[in-house]
C-alpha cells in the first residue's frame, strides 16, 4: 500500500466540516483527538483534515510546523484507518495541548489513537 496523502483525501468541505463538529463522535489519545462521521457520497475511502489551536500556538511557524507533523503521521499509519474502515468517513485530526512534543511521540500516539478508532466502530455494529 502507498503511504500518500492526495488531494482527494484532503477534507476541504465546509459542510462536512460543519457535520463532523456538529454531529461526529471522537475517540482521543492525549494530546490528540481524531473525530470522525461517517459520509455515504464520498469519492475517496478516507477524508482528513488537521487542526492546531491558535489558543496553544500563537505563532503561525509553530501551528504550521505541528500541522505538518500530523499531515506525516496520518500518512504513516493510515493503513490502519483503512483496514478496519468498512464505509467511508470523515476525519478531523487536532492537537490539543501546548507541550511541543516530539515527531516520534506523536507518531506513536497517532497509532494508539487510530487502533482505538477501529475499535470503537467494530463496537458501534
């Protein structure tokens, strides 16, 4: 499987955006929170969007650069979203804390954080 992250899995919709925090359940691995509806007109298997707060970063570079570091480890462990995904979904990815940590111990929390999304969906059937 290729580890990308393509245009058609950016999450650019505004209304989906509005639905996900509307309507989407979360699953959160501190200091991540991965929140997800499900969308039945989707092209692509997998949305994503990445947020980090103006109220933890007040610099740009510093929100730019952990925005970045999301973007990376979701393509590194998507294939875990996409093995237990049995309907198409929309995700927003946020980093809520204002401790820098390091790209290794996010990476490694993006994983627990999608193994607990699988989980939480095989419990929702």
């Amino acid at each position: 499987m290729e580890n990308t992250y393509p245009k058609h899995e950016k999450l650019k919709s505004k209304t989906t955006i509005d639905l996900l925090f509307s309507e989407g359940k979360s699953v959160s691995k501190f200091p991540l929170r991965l929140v997800y509806v499900p969308v039945p007109d989707s092209d692509s298997q997998i949305k994503i969007g990445v947020s980090v707060s103006k109220k933890y970063f007040k610099k740009a570079v510093d929100r730019n650069y952990f925005k970045r570091v999301l973007r990376e480890t979701y393509r590194l462990n998507k294939e875990i979203l996409l093995q237990n995904n049995p309907q198409p979904y929309a995700f927003m990815l946020l980093y809520q804390t204002k401790d820098k940590l390091s790209f290794s111990e996010i990476q490694e929390k993006t994983g627990h954080l999608f193994r607990k999304f699988a989980e939480a969906i095989a419990n929702d059937k």
